[in-house]
C-alpha cells in the first residue's frame, strides 16, 4: 500500500479509523500544517525549483507597487510616527523586500515602520531573514509573529499575497433537496475519498437560491477567512489602518468545486500524496467584502489585479526599468508585465480586496457598493 511511501496518509488513515470521515478542511488544515509531515515543514514551495510561482516572484515591479499603495495609505493615516507594516504569509520574503527598497523614497516612512511578519514555517521564516538581510535591511525593524491576534497596538496597514487561499475551507454538495458537507474517509483499499457527511448542512451562509441549484451542485465556506477580515477590522478599528489582500478568487459568492493541488507547477489530486502538494481554494472575495462591511469600515473596495497595477503605475515601472535595459531584458519585463496583468493570465483571475477603518477611499481600487460585483 502507498501508506509506505507516504506517512501522512497512514496518519490521516489511522484518524478516520479511529474518529470517522473528517471534513475537508480539517483533512487540509493537516496536509499544510502537519507538525512532522506538512507541506510547508517539508516542501520547497515557491519559485521556479519548487512547486508554484507567485506575483512577487514574477516581478520586482509587484513590490514595488504594493510600496507605493502603503505609502500612500500612511500617509492618508497623518503619517503616524510609529506603525506596524504587516504581511500575512510572506512566502520567500520578496514582496517585502522589494516593497521596501521602493519605500527608500519617503525615509520618513521607512524610519516610521515597524515590519512584522506573520509566518508559521520555520523554513519561510529563515528564508524570509536571509532575503531581508541580503538586501540590507536592518534586522532590529523586522519581527515575526505567529498570528494576526498578535500584531502589536499601534496604527497598522497589513499586506498579503496569496494568504487566503492556503487557509481551510469546507465544502457542500446538494442533494435532491438537502446540502451535506464533503469529508474524507478511506475507501475499501485504505485510499482516502470523498463521502457525505451525514446531517443536514447549515444554510445560512449560502445565497439565497441555493436551493434551486441542481443536484451535485458545489458550495465552499471558509469561516477561518472570514473570521480572518473580521480579526484584521477589529484590529484597525482601534488602533487605526488600512489592509491590502490579493488572492485568486471570485468578488461574487457561488457555486462549484475549486479545490486544487499543486506539485512542481502542475495540478494534481487534492487526495493524492498528503503534504506533498500546495492545497488552496479559489477565495470567495464576496464574503469577505460582506464580513468587512459588517464590521462598519469606513472603505470596502475592490479591483481586479490588473486594474489595480495598471492604475498604480505598472506600465510606467516597466518603461522606466526597461530604459537601461538591453532588448533582450525589455522583453524580458514585457512578458512579466503580461503575466501579471493580462485578462488571459493573472490579470482577472486575481482581486485586490482592500479595506480601511481611517480612509474613505485606497489607491487603486474602486470602492464596494452592490453593483460592483
Ligand atoms: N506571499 C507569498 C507566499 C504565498 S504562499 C508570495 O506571494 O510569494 C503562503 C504563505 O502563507 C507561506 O508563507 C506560508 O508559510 C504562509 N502560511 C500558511 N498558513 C499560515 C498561517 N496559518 N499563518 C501564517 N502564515 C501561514
């Protein structure tokens, strides 16, 4: 049996025997968090040797811009003398570390900024040091946290790139004329498989025609990213701020399955090879922009990807990194910039999901109302 190769599916295998089918998001919180078998202890996740490759790691000019949108959000906050500049999950430590050589051009901004880092890998961790040493960033301004409860009491403008998508969700699938949560059990072989759990699904979280969906039909629920935006509202509701999180997903809450793996820049089975692939889900931006709205934020706002680098500058970067640049190099950036902002790319597929307690409007993006969607 493939047990052998593979000893999170023996753990996982000896939990179900023991406590029954466990929910897809217990199943997925253990494939990323596993202390011992993990994908995020175990794996080279990002970059071109590991398994996927995110905006920060594309192009410099990614950081750069989210330098800029902090920037701007500080000093929309009266240029607070002291605040916390956060990332959630900073995979390789790229992002920050090209946000802040952007930010060298307001050194009151950078002496202002207290940098925190909410990582759980002790692998990222050290790559996140070694990047931000490498690029001469002073080690007494960077800080490390474990979660976003403790982000420390000051005004803070937090950023994140895909963050959202790693943290578990559940899924429902409509009978006849019931919805039942998906689990994971173990099928006759000892191979794990999907079942519905048995029990009614609650429904209030569904849009209000879930009913009238055909049978099969998909339905996915994260509240740990909802309780996510509503820690990250509480948080700068007292102590001010703004919060910037880009992920793939949908601004308009719906139906289907979107539950993938990733291993080594292909898709794979989600139940195949525990902690060996990335787990994510497309994020329901439509919940969150609710979640945010209920927490009475004074801005709730949103833009594709593309819309957002494009009105913060990307084709200027581009034109003025390629000036000194061979044609070779110009291309080079060119396909970058396509990458990241391209419909056909990352460009839609992506949302920038932006919310401030302080600010009645952020750069980039067009604030919420219903016809947004
Ligand atoms: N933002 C980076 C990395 C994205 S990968 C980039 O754009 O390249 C997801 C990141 O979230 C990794 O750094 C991972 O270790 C981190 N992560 C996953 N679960 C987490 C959790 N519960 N708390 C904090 N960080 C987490």
């Amino acid at each position: 049996m493939a047990e052998k190769d593979n000893p999170l599916k023996a753990k996982i295998a000896r939990l179900i025997e023991v406590n029954g089918p466990i929910s897809l998001a217990e199943y997925m919180h253990i494939c990323m968090a596993d202390p011992e078998f993990g994908y995020y202890k175990n794996r080279e996740a990002i970059g071109k040797k590991g398994d996927f490759i995110t905006a920060p790691e594309i192009s410099q000019i990614f950081g750069e811009l989210i330098g800029i949108w902090c920037i701007s959000a500080w000093r929309g906050l009266g240029k607070p003398s002291s605040f916390c500049l956060a990332e959630l999950g900073p995979g390789k430590g790229t992002l920050m570390s090209d946000l802040l050589r952007a930010a060298k051009s307001d050194p009151e901004f950078l002496s202002a900024a207290q940098v925190v880092l909410v990582e759980t890998s002790k692998r990222l961790k050290a790559d996140q040091s070694a990047m931000l040493t490498k690029n001469l960033i002073d080690s007494d301004k960077i800080n490390w946290a474990n979660d976003i409860a403790s982000l420390p009491d000051m005004p803070t403008i937090v950023i994140a790139n895909e963050f959202l998508d790693v943290v578990p969700f559940h899924q429902y699938v409509k009978s006849d004329n019931d919805w039942n949560e998906i689990g994971i059990t173990l099928d006759q072989n000892g191979n794990l498989q999907k079942v519905r759990l048995a029990g009614k699904a609650d429904l209030t979280a569904m849009p209000k025609d879930a009913n009238k969906e055909p049978a099969e039909s998909v339905f996915e629920y994260s509240p740990a990213r909802e309780a996510i935006v509503e820690t990250l509202c509480d948080h700068i509701e007292a102590y001010s701020g703004a919060c910037l999180l880009i992920d793939y997903g949908h601004l308009q809450t719906g139906f289907g399955d979107t539950f993938q793996a990733v291993a080594k820049h292909a898709f794979s089975d989600p139940l195949d090879k525990p902690g060996e692939h990335d787990l994510t889900s497309h994020v329901d931006f439509g919940a969150l922009v609710e979640s945010a709205k209920a927490r009475n934020m004074k801005s709730v706002a949103a833009a594709t990807q593309g819309e957002f680098l494009l009105a913060l500058g990307l084709l200027e970067r581009a034109g003025a990194l390629g000036a000194n640049q061979d044609d070779e190099g110009r291309n080079a950036i060119r396909a970058q910039v396509e990458r990241l902002a391209s419909p056909e790319q990352m460009g839609s597929l992506f949302k920038v999901f932006g919310f401030s307690s302080t600010l009645s409007s952020l750069p980039g993006l067009s604030n919420w109302d219903s016809s947004s969607a």
